[in-house]
C-alpha cells in the first residue's frame, strides 16, 4: 500500500454565510507500507492517525492525492473491482469490540460474512474456514454459537481479529486494537498479533496512543502532527535519536522506571485543524522555533540512519540526549516553567466568604 501526497478534507459546520470552514484531517501523507512490516503510527488525539488507518482501508476516499495497492490507483478503479480488492486483500481490527460486531450474530454468522460478501467457497468450506479461524485466534468451538454480548471483552477482540483474517488479506489496519481492554487481556491481544505476523506473513499498520507498545510491535514508526507525516524512524532508534522535536517531546512524556527524565514542556494548545498554522504547524508550541518556521514547511530531510527522515528547520542535533532537551526546553520557556513550578509547590486557595464585600 502506497499514499502519494494524499490529503484529506472535511467541510466543517462552522464559517460563513456562503462558505464552510474546512478541516484538514490529513495533508500531503507520503506513505508506504511493504509486504511483511509492521508500522506503527503514534500521536496526539486529532492528528490524523485514524484518518490515515480509514484511507489505507478504502474507508475513506482522498480529496485528492493517490493511494495505490498492489501497484494500482485504488479509486481509479470500478467501484466494484476497489470493492473486491480492497475488501480481500485488507483487513481492520477497530478500537472497541463491543460496538465494532453487530450483537444480533452469533460468532459464527459474524466470522461466515466476509466469506458469504465475497463467495469464498462451498458452505462446507466456509463452515471449515470458521472452524479454522476460531482456532487460529484462540477461541474455543463451543463459542462458535454464542453472542458478542456473552463474550469477555478480550475474546470480543479474538474475534474481531479472526473476522480480519476471514479472507486472508495482506494487510491489517489495527486502529488502538488494545485501548478498551484490560492491561492482562491487553498483553494477550499483542502476543496474538505478533504471533499472527510471523506465521501468516502479514503487513500490519498499528495506531495507538501507548507509544512503548507501538515501538514494540513496530519495525517503523510514523509520528503525525495535526495531519502531516513530521518523522519516520526505525523504531529502534525512535526513543533516542529522534530528530524532530515533537517526537522527543512525545516520547519524553511516556513513563519509565529504569530512566525516568521529566517530559519536554510544550507551550499553549495544539492548533486547529481548521485553522492551521503557516508553515509548520508544530511550531506554535516548539521550543526551538524561529521566523523561518512560519514561512513554509520543510521537505523530507534524510538522518544518517538508513529508512530515517524528519520534517524540520530545527532539528534536533543526532546524539542529542533527551535530558539535555528538557533543560533547553525550560530555559526557553522560563515563565510558563515558572508557572509550572508556583502551580505545584501552592496550596490550593482558600474559597471566599460569599458575605465579604
């Protein structure tokens, strides 16, 4: 799979009398996924990585850009033949099994449906193919009959997993797969996930807010920005040698017992995604930016690291620890880390008499 300058825009309810304000969800994507990797997609709420997993998946067609899998335009295709392709060599995991199967099915009809959509088969061999699937996931027969509702929330995904692996795609969207479970379930899932690539060869693009997990899983990992690509890095070397400050800044704020080090303070908001910044649009909050930074973004510039690039004017210099980061960070910002300081070390304030003057 393959995006190629893809962009993603929505007509919003605000703005004029004559004209809608618009939101850009998604804003010049280059993208590509190659057969057997995994990459993982990591940032903010309302970056765009939800966006990006529905146009991977045909969900969502592009305002404009191309998107092409196997080598072919998906949306210069027939309707029915982007159906076919989409619908056989893609799969989606989604965030919340509860809602994502329809509760009226038994889990066998809702394992059956990709089968009976795209005629894979004799009844027989649909029946085996369940069978198949249920086993392939860990789900014990005697559930074959029962009702998503019936089911723990980690079996619920179970199953949402084998419906993805139905018609043996090539590759699976996982979009916060684990974010509606248990931290114990939550570690079966990505065993089962891990487990599922190996032995079945898949590509797997994964979306998540838990960034040690996405580094993890991931053989890359994408960071989004207010819907743009600002780094790819192997993700390996993402934690340490990160060059674009939101990345350092992103995974500075992850927890960590071995090496705990304070987060990068950010400053104000994130922006819109209706009114975006000029230029780069991480530069309203960046610690490190300058007029440069409001007069375009920057194109890909390549680190020394093979498969690394960054999106920056400022980049973070290579071998640059992340502690030395927080500490420029808070001496660029000395009033709000003073801010930060006074709202820690005071007492809460006392409530007024509502009978004084």
């Amino acid at each position: 799979m393959e995006l190629s300058d893809t962009h993603v825009v929505h007509k919003a309810r605000s703005g004029g009398l004559f004209t809608r304000d618009r939101v850009y969800a998604l804003t010049g994507a280059d993208f590509r996924v190659a057969p057997g990797e995994t990459v993982g997609v990591v940032g903010e709420s309302g970056c765009g990585k939800s966006t990006l997993a529905k146009v991977l998946v045909g969900v969502q067609p592009p305002t404009y850009g191309q998107v092409s899998f196997r080598g072919a335009d998906l949306w210069t295709m027939k309707p029915a033949e982007r159906r076919s392709a989409i619908g056989t060599g893609t799969g989606m995991i989604f965030q919340d099994p509860s809602t994502a199967l329809n509760r009226r099915l038994t889990i066998r009809q809702i394992l059956r449906d990709p089968l009976d959509v795209h005629r894979r088969g004799t009844t027989k061999e649909r029946e085996e193919r369940v069978r198949e699937l249920m086993g392939l996931v860990g789900l014990p027969r005697a559930l074959a009959d029962g009702l998503p509702g019936q089911l723990s929330g980690g079996q619920r995904q179970r199953v949402a997993i084998a419906r993805a692996l139905a018609l043996n795609p090539d590759l699976v969207v996982a979009d916060e797969p684990t974010s509606a479970l248990d931290v114990s379930v939550r570690a079966q899932i990505l065993n089962l996930l891990l487990d599922l690539k190996e032995r079945l060869g898949l590509a797997l693009v994964f979306v998540s807010h838990d960034i040690q997990t996405v580094r993890r899983m991931s053989d890359r990992v994408i960071t989004m920005y207010l819907g743009r690509i600002v780094e790819e890095s192997p993700a390996d070397e993402v934690t340490d040698r990160a060059r674009h400050p939101y990345t350092r800044a992103l995974f500075s704020a992850t927890p960590g017992l071995l090496d705990p080090i304070d987060p990068i303070p950010l400053v104000g908001p994130v922006p819109s995604a209706t009114h975006p910044p000029s230029g780069c649009p991480f530069r309203t909050r960046c610690w490190k930016a300058s007029d440069v930074c409001a007069e375009g973004m920057p194109e890909f510039t390549a680190a020394s690291i093979p498969g690394h690039r960054f999106r920056c004017h400022h980049p973070v210099e290579e071998g640059r620890a992340t502690r030395d980061l927080v500490t420029q960070a808070v001496a660029a910002v000395p009033d709000m880390a003073s801010d930060l300081r006074n709202t820690s070390a005071a007492p809460p304030p006392t409530p007024k008499d509502p009978r004084e003057p």
